[in-house]
C-alpha cells in the first residue's frame, strides 16, 4: 500500500552555517586588504604632505618629524585589525563558541548517563518470574504505571508474527486497510522513521508522530519529529486513543506501554526481514476475535483480533 517517499531537497543546516561562516571570513579578510592598501597610500601621502608640500614642516617630536607618528600611530591601529581577524577571530570567533558549546553539551550528557547509571544501580529494575506464584511474583507498581491508558498497537501479522520484508507490507487486504482507516481517522498515530518512509504523504485526518534519532529529519507540514518513545507518547497525551503503527522496532519499545492491541492475524507463514513481539498470554487476553475469509480481493484469509491487558 506504501510507495517510495520522495527524498526533499536540502540543504544541510551545518553546511549552511559552514558556508555563512566561510563567506563571513571572507569578508573580514577583503576588509583587511582594503585597510592595508589604504595605510600604504595614506603613509605616502602623509610623507609628500609633509616633505614636499612642507605641511607642518616645523612640528617635530623630540625631533623627529610629526609624519613620523602620525604613521606609527595608523601602522599600530592596522596591527590591531590584522590580529584581530587572524588571532582573536580564529581563537574566539564563531567556531570557537560552537566547539566550547558542543563539549559542554558533549559534558552534561556524560553527567546525565552517569547519574543515571547511577540511579539504576540504586533501584534495579526486577523482571518477575513467569513461573513463579503471582503472590511472589506481583506485577510491580513501576510496571503499571509506565501502561498508558488505551494505547493501542495496530498491526497485522502472519502466523509466524511477519510484518514486513524489505522496508514494505508482505500482503495487500484492502478490509484490513479499511479497518486500519476506521480505527485510527481523528487519533495520533506514532510510528518509526522507516515506517512513515513507506507512505507516499501523510495519511489524512490523523496527526503523524516520527520517532527518529536524526536531528534535523525533514518532514511535511504538520508532522510532528520526536526523538524517543517517551516524548511521542508525550506529544499524544492530549489524545483519548493514540495508536502506535509500527514498525517491528517500535512495537517492541511500545509493547510495555500499551493498553490494548488490535491484531490482523493473517492465516500464513511468510518470508520476512521484520516481526512483532510474541504476544504473552499470561500478559494479554484475547476479547474480540472475527474470522474474515479469503477472497477475490484478499489472497489470505485473516481474523480480527482484540487484545486487552490483563
Ligand atoms: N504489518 C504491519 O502492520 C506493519 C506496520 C508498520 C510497519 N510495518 C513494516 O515494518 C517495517 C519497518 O519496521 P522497522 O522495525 O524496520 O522500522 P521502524 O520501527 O518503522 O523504524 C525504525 C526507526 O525508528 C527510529 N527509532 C527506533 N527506535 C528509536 C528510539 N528509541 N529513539 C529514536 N528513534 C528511534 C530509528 O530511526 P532513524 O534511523 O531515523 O534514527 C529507526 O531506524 C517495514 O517493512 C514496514 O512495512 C508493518
């Protein structure tokens, strides 16, 4: 159903300010040429004034001629411009800041990750037993507070939990579609990058939310760019159903998370590059389940399935 997204034009924005910092030296670079070929016509007019025309002939500084200083004067100020481009511009100019600014952001990261780890080290996050008694082995009250209230996982996968080969759908089932288009119209749907790259454009009526670890991934208008699950869950908290579309690496971040799955269990093993996470039964309980025949327009047949967590 997805075609191949157009790539968008641009340019990179590091290689925008690149450029503008570029053009910036040049101009600061002419302007010093300008200023020292100026100074050589200025000191020489500065020496006829004085020497031929007699200009100020009699003033002299400890005997020395007032052209003299006049020239040292100027000589020191363009001293002063050369180091400034050459010296102060270099060492402490824009690309400067910018190298002081990405170690620091490169140091607080560190800081972060160590706390962290830290932190982790304090409160281990215990995974209970699946054979121990639910007595021993509560569901812990970390676990149910990360569930967000009717997050949905949609997806459709085979009997062997395919969902995807080579960065497309295995099947076409154009009632699944249409199921997918009821659920999910007037909600957020939250998908990785490489999923929302199967679609030609955004799909209508639901608000797009990308998870990508790019920093400046270009998309159209109105989608909307995050950089880890947790802020997409973020972004979609306003919504009473957000649904997480996919792909493999995203329903399996998002499994813990999620409320309820809506499974198109299509009745076939297929050759796949990508899976869906087994779904645990002791997790999840099945509350709606109808059969849809193959057909002319679906090569497979496929059933409905609703999961709720226990
Ligand atoms: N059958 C179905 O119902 C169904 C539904 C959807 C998709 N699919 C299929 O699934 C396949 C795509 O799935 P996939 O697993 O390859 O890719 P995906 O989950 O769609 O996207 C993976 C990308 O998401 C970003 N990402 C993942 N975790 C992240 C995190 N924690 N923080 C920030 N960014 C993160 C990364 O993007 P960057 O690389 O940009 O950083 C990563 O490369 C396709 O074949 C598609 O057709 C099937």
């Amino acid at each position: 159903m997805f075609g191949k997204k157009k790539p968008i034009p641009q340019i990179d924005k590091e290689q925008l300010q690149l450029i503008e910092n570029a053009q910036r030296r040049i101009k600061q670079k002419k302007r010093l040429y300008f200023h020292f070929v100026i100074f050589l016509i200025g000191a020489i007019f500065l020496i006829i004034l004085n020497t031929v025309l007699g200009v100020g002939e009699m003033t002299k500084i400890f005997g020395i001629d007032w052209f003299v200083f006049a020239i040292l004067a100027w000589l020191f100020l363009f001293v002063f411009h050369l180091f400034n481009v050459f010296i102060t511009h270099k060492f402490m100019g824009k690309d400067w800041e910018e190298a002081q600014l990405t170690k620091l952001v490169a140091k607080q990261k560190a800081r972060i990750e160590s706390l962290q780890a830290e932190v982790e080290k304090m409160h281990p996050v215990t995974t209970p037993s699946v054979t121990a008694s639910p007595v021993t082995a509560p569901v812990t009250p970390e676990k149910k507070t990360k569930v967000h209230k009717n997050l949905t996982l949609i997806v459709a996968a085979g009997e062997n939990d395919a969902i995807g080969k080579d960065n497309k759908l295995i099947w076409h089932l154009s009632d699944d579609l249409k199921r997918f288009k009821t659920l999910t119209s007037d909600h957020c749907i939250i998908m990785g990058r490489k999923t929302f790259e199967t679609f030609p454009k955004p799909l209508p009526n639901r608000t797009h939310i990308v998870i990508t670890r790019q920093p400046n991934y270009s998309v159209p208008d109105g989608v909307i760019v995050v950089h880890n699950l947790e802020d997409a869950l973020d972004a979609a908290r306003n919504d009473v159903q957000p649904f997480i579309i996919g792909g493999g690496e995203i329903y399996r971040q998002a499994m813990p998370y999620a409320d309820k799955i809506e499974l198109t269990r299509v009745h076939e093993n297929f050759v796949a590059d990508t899976f869906f996470p087994k779904i645990d039964t002791s997790e999840w309980v099945e509350t709606e389940n109808k059969f849809h025949q193959k057909d002319d327009k679906h090569p497979h047949s496929f059933s409905f399935i609703t999961y709720q967590r226990r």
